[in-house]
C-alpha cells in the first residue's frame, strides 16, 4: 500500500525498491487474508476431531502463533546470544 503513497523508488542505504501497483498491493491482501481464512478453516476441523472448538477460536490460535513465530524470528539473530 506503500505505492499509493510513494511514488519513486524506495532508497535504504545502498538498497532501492521499486514499488508494485496499487492493483498488485490489493491483490496481495486480498489472496493473502482468503488464504489466511481458509487455513484457520482447515485448522478448525483438524482440531474439531477432537474438541469442539469454533471457527473463531481456532484463526485467534492461527494467529498468535504467526506473531509469536514472527517476534521470536525478529529477534533471533545468527551469532548472538
């Protein structure tokens, strides 16, 4: 979403990035937050082979464990304790 905003060229140090359409960005969050639904759907019924458990219960499950997954990722870096 960056791209309705900005519209040269994303310059970090010696990095640059070009950004994607508007139309791609959109895209993206769209097919993103489907797959995102349709995997906590799968997750549900997983687990409903054992618990009753509702659809609700089991996309908060699938996300926290994505931010855990992402915080623990953030701050592990090779080489440091």
């Amino acid at each position: 979403m960056l791209e309705a905003v900005l519209r040269t060229p994303l310059k970090i140090r010696s990095w640059t990035f070009q950004m994607q359409t508007l139309k791609v960005a959109v895209a993206q969050v769209v097919i993103g937050t489907l797959n995102f639904a349709l995997v906590s759907a799968c997750l549900r019924e997983v687990m409903a082979a054992n618990a009753d458990v509702s659809y609700l219960k089991a996309a908060t499950a699938f996300a926290l464990a994505n931010v855990a997954i992402l915080v623990t990722h953030a701050a592990w870096r090779p080489g440091r304790s």
